[in-house]
C-alpha cells in the first residue's frame, strides 16, 4: 500500500460514527489537499466493512458515490444520525 493511501484509511477511520467528512478534507488531513479525487478512488476500492467510508462526503453535501451503492450509503448515513 502507498503511504498516502495508508494515510487516506488511517484518517477516514477515525471519523466518529454520526459524524462526515469530505472527500477535500480527508485529502488535507492526509497530507495531501488538493488529492481529493484520489481520496475517492481509494475509498471506491476499499471493502474492509471496519473502514467507515460511507462516512466520507461531497463538499456541497450530497453523498457521492460509495462502492456498496449510493442507497446504502445514504441509508447507514440515517442510522447513524450524520
């Protein structure tokens, strides 16, 4: 694994459950902040289910894209009151 994306997982791990960050935010506090897109891609390819990336949203506050589908995405981000 690239460093930046251990950092990317590192980062998206620690968002607290009912809370988001967004895809530029998570490139910042990565390291790297203006690899938002990269941010996506990582996150697109990530399956471990201990990773949070539904929690990772677009700055105008729309969801965006979740490799699980964007309905699912929205549905965790309900339950967890985000």
């Amino acid at each position: 694994m690239s460093d930046f994306k251990d950092a990317v997982l590192a980062v998206v791990c620690r968002i607290s459950k009912g809370k988001v960050l967004t895809y530029k935010e998570v490139a910042m506090k990565a390291g790297r902040p203006r690899a938002y897109r990269a941010v996506g891609n990582i996150l697109n390819s990530n399956y471990d289910p201990k990773i949070p990336c539904h929690r990772v949203v677009r700055s105008d506050g729309t969801t965006g894209g979740y490799n699980r589908g964007a309905i699912r995405k929205a549905m965790l981000l309900k339950m967890e009151s985000a």
